[in-house]
C-alpha cells in the first residue's frame, strides 16, 4: 500500500510523540460534557430526548452543518442472533429507530451527507443485504434524509484507494497505525451510535469498543493473506485482534511488540484505545432505552434484557463512556481486577493515557439527569455475573 507524504509525515509525528509518557498526557487529557436522558422507548419518545441532549451540547449545526458524516452503528454478530424473543434492536444492536432518527436530526442540522456504516457480517455483500437478512426496513434509514448512504466498512472502499492509514497519536499501545476503509477519510465527522452493554472480553462495550468494528476483516480478519487485503472478508477479528496469532498483511502496519501478551483482556482494550485515538469520534451517543447486561451477544444462562431508560450523548468519546459506565453501576476509575474490568484492562484508562479524554467524573460537567437519578445497576439487575469467561466476539 502506498504512503502519503502527508500520512508519513503524520506517522513520524505519531512515533516522535510515543516517547511521552502516559501520565502526563492522563493530566492534561480533554474533558467535554455529557448530556443524559431518561427515555423509556424508542418511538416519539426517543426523538424528543435525543434533540433536548443536542440542544444541551449546544446544538449539533456548529458540528455537522455543511459536513460529511459518517455514523458507526452497532451490528455486531450474525444477521439470526436474539435474546430469547426479543429482537436484536431491543438487546444487543442499535435500534434501526434509533438510527433513522440520529439521521433525520443531523440532516436538521444541516449536514451534507450522512453515510450510516458497519463492518458488517456478510461476506461480499451490502451493510442493506445484512439489514434485510436482520430483519431491518432499510427504506427507513434511507428515507430519513434526502442524501443517505449505507457502506460495509468490511468491505474495500469503491475506487482507486479502498484504505486509508489512519496514524496512532502519540505512539499508540498495541498498534503505531491502522489502515481503515477509505470511507472514514472521507468523513468530516464521525459519530458512534452504540449501545450501553456490558461486554465479556472488555468489561463494557459503548462508544469506543463499538469503533472496534471499524477494522476491516479483510485487513485484520481471520484467515487475511500474508502480504495484501483479502479481495472479501472471512470470519470475525480473533486471530489478529484477540488472540494476536498472526499479524495483518504485510501491506498493513503490524504490531508494535509482537512479544506482548497473547492474551484478549489485554489485547482488545489496547486496540479499541488505540482505534479512538487514530480515528477520532467527534459525537458520542450511547443507547441504554432497552439493552441486555451479561454480556455483548446474547447467551443463554448468561445475559438477560433490561431496561434502562437512558440516552447519553458527548463530544468526547472518553469522557461519554465515563459517565456512561457510572450509569451501569461502575467505577470509571476502576483498575484491573475490578468490575467491570475483572479479566481485562480498562480501556477508558488506556485512551486516557493516550490523551483521548478524560475518565474523572471530577473533571466531567453533566447536563441534564444527574447520574444519581439515571443509574442503573448492570451487576445488581443480572444478579452474580459468571467467572470471566472472555468468550471471543467480533
């Protein structure tokens, strides 16, 4: 793959910067706030809570207004899976309402173009294809707005550059750079509309683990060439991104400490830290109206559905999941060896030390419900979670 002048350049910057050490840059980390709601569904509902969280960021036409934006859904696993009856959109997915509104709202404020996006569990076909095997209406994402377009970042981007290097600041802790879909280049703004869950190898899953499905498995999926992107995507992340059992292709950058531990509760937070740095998210918002706790997917025995009734929405994709993980019942301050993180770093810490943003509900202004009246225990409602596990996902 060719490097830019420019992608060298900031490479190089990148590699010069990795001599600073994490607990200055924790110091001087960027807060912003974190505007919450209680909303109980996902029909008007959900559309009055979102526009009053946007209002209290101060309006999202400062943001998008003339701009590309790209939103980064959350579709993680096969097109079947459930939690007993209910749908995924109600559990473990983003909820194709909440998804057509986020639209409608931003094209209200204003944006350009609005691209929705996922790396998407459909070998060589469409992220519409995966809506339409899922169960989705894709009509109501693409009718939301007049200039909506869905890509499966899993797949190369249409043209003559499909990937684009998107450089680690200041050094990065498992990957100096990652190459990612072209589409993301292209992007002026990058929203993560996740969900708030609890996850099996990373401790919670909300903006920043869902931007690990930004990856391309066809670069750093399973059973991927040894010198080049695959043509089309097998199977999940595992290899590369859990077990660290090879490397990408030789067209990627690989790691940068092969001799580092093989191990998924070490891995998987560094890599999501790494990803947020290197492919800043400009708009967080986290959906906890229903969700499951136990877990990222549904297992049976092992995850239940409950219902928070809360929306959170932040600028800063650190500081967001630091309130977001208060809400579940968390300490965003918690360590290794302590819930959520029982077998597994913490990534909020890891972007932390990167200099993403800021964990320290001390130095995190919240609009709106205070956490106190929105909190929802995860462990308290799921009852004693099972011994870690860290079962592998996508």
């Amino acid at each position: 793959m060719k490097v830019t002048r420019r992608e060298f350049m900031a490479g190089a910057g990148a590699a010069g910067l990795g001599l600073i050490q994490p607990a200055r840059l924790r110091a001087t980390a960027p807060t912003a706030p974190v505007a919450i709601a209680k909303c109980a569904d996902y029909g008007t509902g959900f559309l009055s809570a979102t526009e009053k969280l946007f209002d209290q960021l101060g309006g999202m036409g400062r943001l998008v207004k003339g701009k590309t934006v790209t939103i980064k859904i959350n579709l993680t696993g096969e097109a079947g899976m459930r939690q007993e009856h209910f749908s995924a959109g109600r559990t473990s997915w983003t909820h194709p309402r909440t998804v057509g509104t986020i639209v409608h709202l931003l094209d209200k404020a204003g944006a350009r173009r609005i691209r929705v996006v996922e790396g998407a569990w459909v070998w060589a076909a469409s992220l519409e294809e995966f809506m339409y095997k899922a169960n989705w209406d894709a009509r109501l994402v693409l009718g939301a707005a007049p200039r909506v377009e869905l890509v499966n970042t899993n797949l190369p981007y249409r043209g003559r550059k499909p990937y684009t290097r998107f450089p680690v600041p200041n050094g990065g802790h498992l990957f100096p750079a990652f190459d990612l879909n072209t589409v993301y280049a292209e992007s002026d703004v990058l929203v993560s509309l996740a969900k708030l869950k609890q996850h099996d190898t990373a401790g919670i899953t909300l903006s920043m683990k869902n931007c690990f499905g930004c990856s391309p498995t066809t670069i750093y999926g399973d059973k991927v060439p040894t010198d080049e992107p695959s043509p089309i995507p097998y199977g999940g992340r595992n290899q590369i991104g859990h077990s660290g059992s090879r490397q990408p292709p030789k067209s990627a950058p690989p790691e940068k400490d092969p001799t580092s531990p093989r191990q998924a509760g070490y891995r998987i937070p560094r890599f999501v830290a790494d990803i947020v740095a290197a492919l800043p998210v400009h708009l967080a918002i986290v959906d906890g109206v229903e969700t499951i706790a136990g877990a990222e997917l549904p297992r049976p025995g092992y995850t239940k559905m409950v219902s928070p009734g809360v929306v959170l929405a932040g600028t800063n994709c650190v500081t967001t999941d630091a309130v977001g993980a208060a809400v579940m019942g968390f300490d965003p301050m918690a360590e290794r060896g302590t819930a959520p993180f029982e077998g597994c770093d913490s990534t909020l810490k890891l972007a932390e030390d990167l200099g993403v943003g800021t964990r320290d509900l001390k130095r995190i202004e919240v609009i709106g419900v205070p956490i106190q009246q929105a909190r929802f225990s995860f462990p308290e409602h799921l009852g004693p979670r099972p011994a870690f596990g860290g079962r592998r996902s996508q």
